[in-house]
C-alpha cells in the first residue's frame, strides 16, 4: 500500500504547481484531496500491517518516506501555490519540510527505545508529521472562500529584502510541534 501513497503525493505536488501557473482553483483542490486521500491510505496501511504482523526496516523507511512527501512536501507546496512564496514565506517552508524529516528519522531511530514489551510505542514525541493535514484543510477552506493569493487573510508583510505571510507562521508552528522533545503525543 505505501507504492501508493507516493504517486498520490507527487500528483498532489504537481496540482500544486499547476495552480501556481495557471491559477485554476481545481488545480488546488485536487492537491488538497491528493493530500487527504494519502492520509486515508496511510491510516490504513498501518492498519494492515499491524493486524497482518508484517514489519520490516524497509517498509519502515518507506512508510517514512511516503510520509515526508504526502504530509511534509505536499502540504508546503500547497501553501506556496495557494500564495505563500514570499522569501521568508520559502525559509518557514523549508523550515516545516526539515522539522518533519527531522521528526520522522529521530521516530524510526527512536522507536525501539520508547516502545514497550509488546513492541508498541506508547507515545510520540513531538507532533506526528500527518498532523500537517489540518494546516491542508485549514488551505482547502480558504480555497473554498477564495481567501488565496492575494487575498490570503492576515496579509503580506515586507521584511527587509522579502515578504511574509503571517499565515505561513502556522507552518512554523506545526514543524516546531513536530521536533519537541518535551510534547509527548499518546499514541492510538
């Protein structure tokens, strides 16, 4: 099942460009659907291989890879099409796409250590990279009002030499939740 995040992933990317070029809404709104639906199949594939007991570092890494992109690079890609691409807007961006790589390698270097006899790892530490999605539904709503581009509530600021969406601070936000050490996230 991962094979079939990434596809949905980098499509959702793609749409994301498309709407930056061409500034057809649909565009957007499949990128935000794309989004949603790989978090459906990653819910689900977790499902699956727990109840089927089939576990293997690579699956691991390429759980966390399909991770990266469907809730890390495609959510940032989406802000950036729907009017985020300020310079400072870039640096939050990248910021968000680094804490989310950040957090899934310390989970899959860590998760031995936390989890207990069982092999179940009780909590997260630091929010899970698919919590990206609420900032996706947070973008697909204002696509629906078409607050985008332009229109982007809070504004634009000019700092120095680039702008900032104050919006893209809740990017900022959700990476920093990502890497916490000391928010500890209970774990289903």
């Amino acid at each position: 099942m991962r094979r079939r995040l990434i596809p949905k992933s980098v499509c959702s990317i793609f749409a994301s460009f498309d709407y930056a070029v061409s500034g057809e809404p649909a565009y957007a709104a499949i990128a935000a659907t794309l989004i949603v639906l790989a978090a459906v199949a990653d819910f689900f594939d977790g499902r699956i291989a727990r109840r089927s007991r089939r576990s293997s570092t690579l699956g691991g890494d390429l759980d966390s890879l399909a991770d990266l992109i469907s809730f890390g690079v495609a959510p940032a890609c989406l802000a950036f099409g729907l009017g985020m691409s300020g310079g400072w807007d870039w640096a939050v961006l990248v910021y968000f796409v680094c804490c989310g790589l950040s957090r899934l390698a310390r989970y899959n270097v860590t998760a031995e250590a936390l989890s207990d006899e069982s092999g179940k790892v009780r909590y997260f530490e630091g929010t899970p990279i698919p919590t990206s999605l609420v900032l996706v539904l947070i973008l697909a709503s204002l696509l629906g009002t078409d607050h985008v581009g332009t229109r982007l509530p809070l504004g634009v600021l000019q700092l120095g030499p680039a702008q900032l969406h104050p919006l893209v601070l809740l990017y900022f936000i959700s990476g920093s939740a990502m890497v916490s050490a000391r928010l500890r996230v209970p774990k289903p």
